[in-house]
C-alpha cells in the first residue's frame, strides 16, 4: 500500500477541478462582465507585462494559483518582466530604444509633477513605441468610463494612450495621501494639544526632540519627517502656503506657473528653515531612506510622520510597529487634524484619481490588444475587484448571504499579506488596472479587519470623515497638469526640489538663498520656459473639450 501512496496522491491533484496549492477547476466565463460574454477567446496568446517588483514570478518555475487563474479565464501565457522603482525609467527606456517593450507595461509619465516625465509620454507617442486605444470601446465600459473620467488625458490627436491606475474615485478619499501620524502618547506626556497653526506645530516637533516625550530621560527622539523626502510638507504646507504642497504647477494670474516659482513659496521656506533650526524636522531629513524613516518611527524614536492614512498605508506601518515595538499601535498613534492656512480655512489635499499608468506596446496586435483590455475589463469589475482583494473564491473566500466569508488561516498576519505569500502575482493582479479603492475599503467589518487589521482600518476611517466633514478640498489644474510639458533640466520639479533642501539646510538666510536661486533660473530663461508651456497648452484646439 505504502508503493501506492505517492501515485494515489499524484492522481488525485491532477484531478479536474484540483491542484497542488488547492485551486479549483478552471474558473467558469461567469465571472466575466456581461460585457465581455460575447468575445472569443479561443486562440492561446502569450503576453508579456511589465510591472514593479514581480520579480517572484520571474523567478518561479510554475506559474501561481492567481497566476493559472487569469491564464486559463483568458487562455493566455502571461510573461512577467519585472522592474524596480530605483530602474523602471532607464529600463523602459532601453527596451523602447531595442523594441523589446513588454506588451502591456505600467509606468509613471502623464500623473508625475516631474516635466520630464510627462514629456516622455509625448516622446513614446511620436516614436511610435506604444499604441493608441481603440476608439470603440464599447465592449469594455467599464474601462471606458474610468477614461471618460479622466477625459484630459487624450492626446493632441483626441486619442487615449494611457490606461490611468485608479486610486480613489472619491475625492476625498485622495486627501488620505497626506497625512500626519503623531504619537498621541507623547503629546499626552507633555501635555501638548492639537496644533492650531504652524508656530504650535513647531513647538510640538521641538518638544518631541527635546523634552524627553517617552520619558526614558535619554536624548533618543527626533521630532518630525517625511516618509519619502519628495513628499515633504504635503500635509505641513496645507497650513502655509496650500495650493504649493506638492511643488506642481498652479492657476495664477491668468496663466500656470510652477507653485515653486509664486511668491507664496517663500513662505514655505521660511517655515521649514525654522522648523529645521529649532531641530524639530529631523537634522538628517535630507539624507534618510523611505525605509529608515518608517523604521524611526515604529521603533518609537520619531513623534510626527508625514505620511499617508489610508488603510493599506496604515496597515504597512503597523506591521514594521509590531515587530519593533512592544506597545500597542492603537493606544499610542493617531492622525493629526491638519492645522488652518493664514486664511483661516483648514484645506485637505487633492490628488488625481490616478497615479501611474498603464502602456500597450506597439508591438501587440489586435488581438493581443483585446485580449489585454479585456483582462482588465475583469480587474475593474466588482468580481475582478473579489479577486484581488481576496483571492480565488472557493479557495480563499466565499460569498454568502452575511457576506464575505474568508477561508484562509491567516493567523496574525493581514489577509494581504497572507494573499501575497501565497500568491506572488497578487502584487501584479491588484495594481495593473487600478489599486485604490472606495469607501467600501474604509468601512469597519471583518473582510476589512483581516486585510488591513482593525486598528488600521479604525484610524483610516476617522482621518477620511475628517477630512470629509472639516476640509476645503484644492483645486488643480489637472487638464493642465497632465498635458504634456517640454523635457527640461534646468526648470524641472527635482531640480527645484533640490534647491530647496539646500536652503532649509544652508547657513545663509534662507529667503534669500531661494531668491537667489529663482533670479539665477529667470536668467537662464525660467520664464519664456512657462509662457512656452501655456502658450503650447492654448493652441491646442481640443483643450476646452479636454477640461475636468
């Protein structure tokens, strides 16, 4: 019997309807749209994609369980080709000079404030290096909607070529991306309320440094920093100067301009010169890693994290908490309310509903090309949605009458991180089409406790109806904004950025160094470079039609 065993067991995984990791049966059409009943898949296509950090499926000998779950519903071989967020501009940029570019690829051009970037867009377009989207969409309405929201991201030939990776649809939900997490504990020890305005502010990130907040009587805690350097003063500057907090271009004057270059910038240059030489802005701001700041704040050395508080955001801060620190996250972190601008009014920020996007090579076919859009047709769908955040229903979940049921042990671990173990793909499955979410993704109930944990999914919500209920949102030109700009060097965001860091951490009067700075710009042309821009954006004969 024993000789037996090992070929029972072979037989039985390789019967229909199992496999070796537990999947069911090849999943049934049904889980398709409505609108995508009616295509054929009957030819097998292969199809490379191109993603960040997929590199577990490149590496893995057999395709995952999700992996076998889209290839079989499609009838394709997905290829992935991954890419890293320190490489994926000069690798793209190789493969498009070599022809190579994967059939569908995700990048970041148009929704960047980096002019560059955007230029690069145009270039891939004039170079022919990727293809535009049919002009009939109708078999797929759901991606055809997602574009007619975004309807400013057309080309000057009125074509789409760019798959937008949604975020939040809501609005509101995108003022999550800039949050501040503080140690509510620490402000208790020292007494300190909310701050009501950036002179408060200041003085609790100098008291966090300074007046021993855990009370261990070491010098050991910095007071205030940005999880990534490029983000910095995304909540801070909504209390200074609020239309300048992520450097990108703003409506002044009758025309745009770069909010670097607007008189109001000063301000926020003078706050974070102060903010530095009081030591309350971490003395090494400029030179940590995303990684570092993360890990200063879950081993309980920072107070104030500029950050983001929506719940997956959350949830990855969390997990670095618990391991690094014995104290429970819920009793000692909170989102601070965002202090009032000098007009008195307490604004929240404004994202666009996308962040990165997506690219068909122009080497995929029509068929191919269908086959792609199709594919994420079903990401965008309320089953595809299922998939994503929950795995292989049967499997991983069921869906009954009280609602979602998951049937993975996920022990003390987040459902998205058991998900991601399990299925390596996941990272690519839930990020290709859109990666956000909706309010659904806030609301408290135990599909949501398992994916991001309780108390992320608690503090997500407070900070979202917070901002719901005592925030002006921003406006942006985002017609404007994602219109493609001239590739420069000299006047790009990074280079400005650049400066301004020299300023907070010079040792001259920092006005005055940014002064300098501009002046030296407008003399190598700064300002014919912004009437080129907006006189380019006007002669566009489709920009009325283009405007949100």
């Amino acid at each position: 019997m024993s000789a037996l065993l090992p070929l029972i067991l072979c037989f039985t995984l390789t019967l229909p309807g199992c496999s070796a990791d537990g999947q069911t049966a090849a999943p049934d059409r049904s889980v398709l749209p409505e609108s995508l009943q009616s295509l054929s898949f009957e030819e097998h296509l292969d199809i490379s994609v191109g993603y960040w950090n997929i590199e577990e499926m490149v590496k893995a000998s057999q395709p995952d369980g999700m992996t076998r779950y889209i290839e079989e519903l499609f009838n394709i071989t997905l290829h992935p080709v991954s890419v890293t967020w320190s490489n994926y501009k000069e690798r793209y940029q190789i493969l498009s000079a070599t022809g190579s570019l994967p059939d569908v690829f995700a990048t970041i051009t148009l929704s960047s404030n980096d002019n560059n970037d955007s230029a690069t867009f145009a270039d891939m377009i004039e170079t022919g290096s990727i293809r535009a989207l049919p002009e009939d969409l109708s078999s797929f309405p759901l991606l055809h909607s997602l574009l007619e929201s975004v309807s400013y991201t057309q080309y000057m030939d009125g074509r789409y070529y760019a798959i937008p990776r949604a975020s939040f649809m809501d609005s509101i939900l995108g003022a999550t991306d800039a949050a501040m997490l503080v140690r509510r504990d620490w402000m208790d020890n020292l007494g300190l309320k909310d701050p009501e305005n950036l002179e408060e502010f200041a003085a609790m990130c100098s008291a966090f440094a300074h007046e021993d907040p855990d009370g261990n009587g070491l010098d050991d805690t910095i007071g205030y920093n940005v999880n990534n350097l490029s983000a910095l003063g995304k909540w801070v500057i909504l209390g200074i100067s609020p239309e300048c907090n992520v450097y990108s271009w703003i409506a002044e004057d009758g025309r745009f301009v770069p909010s670097w270059a607007t008189e109001s910038f000063k301000d926020v240059v003078a706050a974070y010169r102060r903010l530095y030489e009081t030591g309350g802005l971490d003395p090494e701001f400029y030179s940590k890693a995303p990684n570092t700041v993360m890990e200063d704040f879950a081993s309980g050395r920072l107070g104030a994290l500029e950050y983001k508080s929506s719940p997956s955001s959350l949830m990855e801060l969390k997990d670095k908490w618990d391991v690094m620190n014995d104290k429970p996250f819920e009793e000692c972190v909170d989102v601070l309310p965002v202090f009032a601008a000098p007009d008195g009014v307490r604004y929240s920020n404004s994202s666009c509903i996308f962040w990165s996007e997506s690219y068909i090579s122009s080497k995929a076919d029509d068929r191919k090309l269908e086959r792609i859009l199709a594919l994420f047709e079903f990401l965008l769908s309320s089953r595809g949605q299922e998939f994503c955040h929950y795995g292989i229903e049967g499997v991983d979940y069921r869906n009954t009458e009280d609602g979602y049921q998951c049937l993975l042990d996920t022990g003390s671990e987040s459902l998205t991180t058991t998900l991601s173990r399990k299925y390596p793909s996941d990272i690519l499955f839930s990020g290709i089409a859109t990666w956000g979410g909706g309010w659904e993704d806030f609301e408290e109930n135990g599909m949501n406790e398992l994916r991001y944990g309780g108390a992320c999914v608690r503090l997500a919500r407070k900070s979202a109806l917070w901002y719901r209920d005592n925030t002006t949102q921003l406006e942006r030109p985002y017609a404007f904004l994602i219109y493609p700009k001239e590739s420069t060097k000299q006047f790009s965001t990074s280079q400005a950025f650049d400066a301004f860091v020299n300023c907070i951490i010079g040792s001259g009067d920092a006005v005055s160094m940014w002064e300098d700075y501009l002046e030296e710009m407008r003399s190598l042309g700064l300002e014919e470079y912004i009437d080129r821009q907006n006189e380019n954006y006007g002669r566009q004969e489709y920009t009325s039609s283009r405007l949100p």
